[in-house]
C-alpha cells in the first residue's frame, strides 16, 4: 500500500513554492493522479511479486482505482501558513494477501517518478531530492495487521497495517490506520501514515529562509486490489 504504500516520496512538496499572494491562505490542489504510462521507465516494470512465505489469496492492485498521495505543509519567513502542497500518484505494483481473511506478508509498491502536484517546479525536486533515477520506487513490505483482524465479506474493519517502508535506499518501519473492506473479488483498504522525512534521510527543502518545507508528511493510500485465481 501503501504507496505506497509509498509513498513516500510524498515526502517533499512545496519546496519551489513562494507565498500566495493577495494575503488569502489557500490549500494548493492537486492534478489528477499520474497514471503508469510509458514515459517512466520504473512504470514500466515488473509488478512486485507476493512474498514466497505468504500463502493464502492474493489481491492484486487495480492501479487506476488505487491512489498514494502525499501532504505536506510549508512556512514562509518562519511562519506557519494554512497551505498544504499535495501530490499524488496511481502507478501501483503489487498485491496483499488474504488467508481466512487475515493480512498476510505481502509487498507494494509505488512509482516515484509519477508523483504530480500542481507546480510543475515543485515536482523537479521531488524527484531531485529523492534521487528518483537511482530510487524510482518506495517499497512497503506488509508484516501483517495489529491483532490480525479478519475481514469478513461486505464488513469494514478497522486496521492498524504494519510494516518496512523503504525510500531512497532506508528502510524504516511504519504503520498505517485506516480501513479495510471484502467485496466479492474485491479488497479495498484506506489508510493513512505520518512521519518526517528526514527519518528516511532527506531534508526538508529550504529557500534561504523564505519559503520552507515542514519535516512532516502525512501519507494517504487507497488501494483497491482484484483476486487472483
């Protein structure tokens, strides 16, 4: 998931932004959600593959129903402002496993590269900052859910998905609460995580002072998976 689930790249939004002008604090929106397509190469590579020590059913990614978006706050001259830079992507890989409805390992994966906002500046340093040409992808490792819910058929259960995020070559443990619900041959599951982004060793971007990237970042994934089988 969480990216991804992902996933993290989320974590530099903002840093090419000045201040809004005419005084009015408005939170930036976002552009649809980048879809895998051929322009990035990382999209277009092989789906991870479910850990070999998971058994069960596997749910694969629905990447053009599935999304990671990425939230972050920016300072201007040191002063908190009520903007909040956003930037999404659905380039998903992977799958979560089910075996009698409980979380198994499982592995997704997001596509840096595909990471959007509304500011085509910012989204360079996304990709700079996070070295996407040598780290194209976060990787969310599933270890499994807190308590290990079961999912029964048409029920939204509440989960507490815990796991490896790995950006930028760290792999740093972190947990995501949200939801997660069976349909049919469908698993949908929407979490969210928060963390500051120099634990995965990059640091928020800073404009001598004026405009500022805050550490924090909350991360949000909606993933939709089909049954495989």
């Amino acid at each position: 998931m969480i990216a991804c689930l992902a996933l993290a790249a989320l974590l530099v939004a903002g840093c090419a932004r000045g201040p809004v002008g005419g005084g009015a604090d408005k939170a930036a929106a976002a552009p649809p959600a980048a879809s895998p397509g051929s322009t990035s190469p990382a999209a277009t590579e092989p789906a991870a593959k479910t850990p070999e020590s998971a058994t069960g059913t596997a749910y694969q990614v629905v990447p053009d129903r599935s999304e990671a978006a990425y939230a972050v706050g920016e300072t201007f001259l040191g002063q908190r402002r009520d903007v909040i830079a956003v930037g999404r992507t659905t380039a998903f890989f992977g799958s979560i496993v089910l075996d009698g409805g409980v979380i198994q390992p499982s592995t997704v994966e997001v596509d840096l590269t595909t990471l959007k906002s509304d500011q085509s500046r910012r989204d360079s340093q996304v990709q700079r900052v996070l070295d996407t040409r040598n780290h194209p992808r976060a990787i969310y490792r599933i270890s499994g859910a807190e308590g290990n819910p079961v999912l029964a058929e048409g029920q939204e259960v509440p989960i507490k998905l815990q796991g490896t995020m790995t950006v930028k070559g760290t792999d740093k443990p972190l947990t995501f609460d949200g939801t997660a619900k069976l349909e049919g041959d469908t698993l949908t599951l929407t979490a969210t995580a928060t963390f500051d982004m120099t634990e995965f060793g990059v640091n928020p971007p800073n404009i001598a002072n004026f405009v500022a990237v805050e550490d924090e970042v909350k991360l949000t994934v909606t993933f939709v998976g089909q049954k495989q089988g």
